[in-house]
C-alpha cells in the first residue's frame, strides 16, 4: 500500500539569516540559569532584535552573575520569599521569557508567566504530561499570548531539508524510519536527567529528537509499542519504541542515558533513503541515496549553536501577532505529551506531576 507523505513543518524564511531582524524589538526574560539557558542566551545575543533583558535564579548571586557574563540588564534572585522567577515576571518590561527549568517545574512557572501576561518559549519536554499541556495550550489561546514549545531541532537548516526531501516524493513512499540517540549520563539521584521529581529519564529529555525524525516524515503514529530499562529510581534509563502506522509504515526509535550510538537517522523510502551525518539533534549533513546509484550529500551551516533559528521563530512570531508558530504549533506539543504519557504507561514510569 502506498505510504502517504507527511505534510512537513518548512519554514516560511528557509534561507534568511536568523540573526537578521523581522521587526519590532523585542525585550527577553530568562528563567533558570543552567546550562541550556547559558547555550541559548548565547544565541539570543545574535539576533539583532531581541534584547536580554532579564534573568532570574534561586540566588540573587547567580543571577548577577549569569546577567554580567551574557549582557542582561537585570538579575532577580528569590527575595523575602518571593521567588526570582516570579520577580522577573513582575517586571513590566519583559515581554517574553525563555523557561529553562527541568521539565516538572514548566508547568508552574509557564502558567505564571501567561498570567502575568509574557509570551512563552518553554524548553521541552513541554511539560510532564499532556493534562498539563492541554492546559496551558488552553490559557495561551485564552490569553492570546503567544506559547510555544523550544524543540529548537525542527529549525535547523539540514532537519528542514530532511522534511523538504521527504515530502518532495523524492525519497518515494516513505516505508520505514529509525533514529537513536544516546550517551552516558553519570547517574546521581540529584541530577535532572536521573531524578523523578524533575521528571527525569531518557523519554523526556531525549527521545523527542528520534521521535522527531519520524513524526516530520510520516506524521504522529497509530499505534506505540515501547520497551525500556527502568532504574531503582523509577525513571527509564533507556528507551526503545517502535511506531506503527496505518498504511503499513514502521519507525523504530532508541535512546540511552546509558550508552553511546551512533547519533543517526534513515528515512527510507520505495525510490531511496537518505540518512543524518552528525548527531541526529543538529544534523550537518545529509547524505541521499537515489536506486542503487544515485548517491549525494547536502551539507549545512549552522549559526551559532544552532538556537538561533527557534528565537528568531519565536520573534517574528510574536512581531507578526501570531499566538502559535505554524512551524511548532501547540497541538504538536500536546499530542507529543500524549504519546509519552502512553509510553510511560507501557514502561511503569510516572511522576509526582500526574498526581496533581
């Protein structure tokens, strides 16, 4: 049976400079200092209309500090038992803020910053569990403030051309995807990929980079079946799934806080196959094979870390009024939350959140 190709999430700008302004600017607010924060504040000093504005931490010291090493204006630290998340969100000249906190904190401090009427990029995985997505969704929309999840992978220039390559019928029907990813995570009890409270394990932190080679080019599955290695703790340490699909597609993701991988990603179709050079969460090359004969490789460049391109996402989104990105829209988000929240059911994982 033919595959159908998956309608891809391209880019409106493909070839435009992330750093080149797309309008109005804009003042930022960063919540958490850790060092995703630190990768993404990097990046915000790129772009030529957005301003760091504000940072906030538990301690009035970090946050000074991380305010002098990445050019923010202001530092809100918790005070007279007002957190520093909340702080910074009392001020009115934040207009938009980057949650960097672990996963289980997102839900709180998302909703907070909606109410306190900020536009949101939250730092994936969105939230713990779809309940919580769905409601935050919700409030935006309400609100008509701008959300949306930081999956910064879906706007880089070699993962947009994998979708584009995709949906072009070059590759055929597309009839079987796998993706790994993996390391080593020394484990500590206290540490956010290994701690339940935090929402901690490898699905939540990781998988949504192989998850995304398979969503982008066959679209959300019918049918997950998971396995995995579940620690003392109560959280995975390793992942598999296998995705279903109802026109006899198949995908087959890995990911390990446990071992090294390859880092690699084949989309295979009935006319060829390409496949990711480089880690499958920032892919520098392409490599597209066409019959038996017809091999080629597409290389990419990336500026700076590669955040660049979700802020300016995020920025001209929010210039142009928009309260959802067409690229990452909130139902993707929602029903990615969903999907786990089935794979934790397979694999016996929950967490303080679903209790609430």
């Amino acid at each position: 049976m033919s595959a159908p190709i998956a309608t891809p999430w391209l880019s409106s700008q493909p070839d435009q400079d992330p750093r080149s302004g797309t309008g109005k600017r804009l003042r930022w607010g960063v919540i958490a200092t850790g060092g995703i924060a630190r990768s993404v504040s990097q990046d915000l000093a790129l772009l030529s209309d957005a301003e760091p504005y504000a940072v906030s931490s538990r301690s009035q010291g970090t946050a000074e500090k991380f305010a002098t090493d990445y050019g923010f204006t202001k530092a809100y630290g918790d005070h007279d038992g007002v957190p520093g998340y909340q702080r910074l969100l009392a001020d009115e000249s934040v207009e938009v803020v980057y949650v960097a906190t672990p996963h289980a904190q997102h839900h709180e401090i998302v909703l907070a910053a909606l109410n306190a009427g900020k536009h949101v990029l939250c730092e994936k995985a969105f939230t713990i569990n779809a309940r919580e997505a769905s409601e935050l969704a919700a409030i935006a929309r309400e609100r008509k403030l701008f959300l949306m999840e930081a999956v910064w992978s879906r706007f880089l220039p070699g993962m947009q051309r994998a979708f584009e390559i995709a949906a072009s019928g070059e590759l055929g029907d597309v009839h079987w995807v796998t993706a790994d990813l993996g390391f080593p995570a020394p484990y500590s009890p206290t540490s956010r990929l290994w701690a339940r409270q935090d929402g901690g394990g490898a699905l939540l932190d990781i998988s949504v980079y192989p998850l995304l080679w398979a969503v982008g080019t066959l679209g959300f599955p019918q049918t997950v079946s998971a396995t995995g290695c579940i620690n003392d703790d109560g959280v995975d340490a390793q992942n598999a799934l296998t995705l279903g699909y109802s026109h006899g597609a198949q995908a087959q993701l890995t990911s390990s806080l446990l071992a090294h991988g390859p880092r690699t990603a084949t989309v295979a179709g009935s006319l060829g196959y390409l496949q990711s050079v480089g880690s499958i969460n920032n892919p520098r090359e392409l490599v597209i094979g066409i019959g038996r004969e017809g091999l080629r490789s597409e290389t990419f460049d990336v500026v700076g870390i590669g955040y660049t391109y979700e802020l300016r996402e995020v920025t001209r989104c929010i210039q142009q009024g928009l309260t959802e990105s067409p690229v990452m829209p909130l139902e993707d988000s929602i029903k990615t939350m969903r999907l786990f929240d089935g794979v934790r059911g397979q694999l016996g994982v929950s967490y303080p959140n679903d209790a609430h």
